[in-house]
C-alpha cells in the first residue's frame, strides 16, 4: 500500500500546495507527512495524489539512469578512441647529436635513447630533481608518461635511485628526486 513515506520531501510539498494545505520549509518530512495526514483530505482522493506524485518520483528516476548508460557509452567509446589513437601514433625516432660533449634529444620517443640522454644529464653520484629533469628542453618534447616509464626502467636497471626530495613535482606520487648509481 502506498503511503506519504514514498514520498520525497518536495513532492510532500507540491501535494500539500496541490491541497491548499500551508507548510513551512524548516518543518521535517515526519512534521509534513502528520500535517497532511491531519487535513482531513478524503481517503480515496489523498491516494490518488500519492500516486500521481509517486509516478512523477519514478519518471524522474528513468531519465537519470538513461543518462548514466548513455555517459558510460560515451566513455566507452572515448577510451577505444583514446586506444586507436595512441597505437596509430608514430613513434618518432630520436635523434641524438653530440654538442658540447652533451647529447641532445632533438624528437624523442625512444625509451633506450631518452634512457641515454637522461644518464647523460646525471652524472655517476649526482642527483637531479624532477622539476629540474623536467625543466631540460630536450624532455620537455617528450610526453610525461613516457618520460616516466624510461625513469621506471633506469630505476629497475639500477642505473637511479629514486628517494625524496625538494621537488614540487612527483612521479607517481612518490619519486621526487634521482641519484645516479652508475
């Protein structure tokens, strides 16, 4: 059996403007619902007015849910574009040149070659943070996510050590600074 319960605050609030009945907005749903019911509204009517607004209650629900299927579609189908376009992406090769005895990404993509250049900013023994590494020109035409597996992979190689330090930026929340081992 249908009951003023079902109801939301606000349509306790159109069914009462519905009946003439005046409630206040600070009063609570318990308060709505005995002032109503106190009204002294047919049986038969106050029913039909249950209803009618328990049917607004489940249309507005549909629309929401709709919406909800359509989002996922939606991200769905913007994550298989995301996929096809970064396996269409080619990789360009990089070029790496000699000046001033410093080697210089000119296009990069190449994880060995960026992994090369990276241990040729970090000398054995030194250390540079992130915000430093990412402030090399050189890296900063290298997109962040493979900048940062090329430094997961130095790190795995033992060739860097990564541990805290003054950087603003982290990679993966928790590398700030690296150190050359060798």
């Amino acid at each position: 059996m249908v009951s003023l319960n079902d109801l939301t605050v606000s349509l306790l609030d159109k069914l009462a403007k519905e009946c003439n009945i005046p409630l206040k907005k600070s009063l609570t749903k318990k308060e709505k619902i005995e002032i109503i019911n106190g009204a002294n509204i047919e049986d038969l009517k106050l029913r039909e007015l249950i209803q009618k607004y328990l049917t607004i209650k489940k249309s507005r629900k549909k629309p929401k849910d709709d919406l909800i299927s359509e989002l996922k579609g939606r991200i769905r189908l913007l994550e298989e574009q995301v996929k096809f376009l970064m396996s269409k992406i080619s990789v360009s090769e990089v070029k790496l040149s000699d000046d001033e005895n410093q080697e210089i990404i000119t296009i990069t993509s190449d994880l060995r070659d960026i992994k090369r250049f990276i241990k040729s900013v970090i000398k054995p023994g030194e250390s540079i943070s992130i915000d430093e590494l990412i402030e090399i020109r050189e890296l900063q035409k290298i997109p962040l996510i493979t900048l940062k597996h090329a430094i997961y992979d130095l790190i795995d190689e033992n060739i860097v050590n990564s541990s805290e330090g003054k950087s603003r930026q982290k990679l993966g929340g928790k590398i700030n600074t690296l150190t050359r081992i060798k």
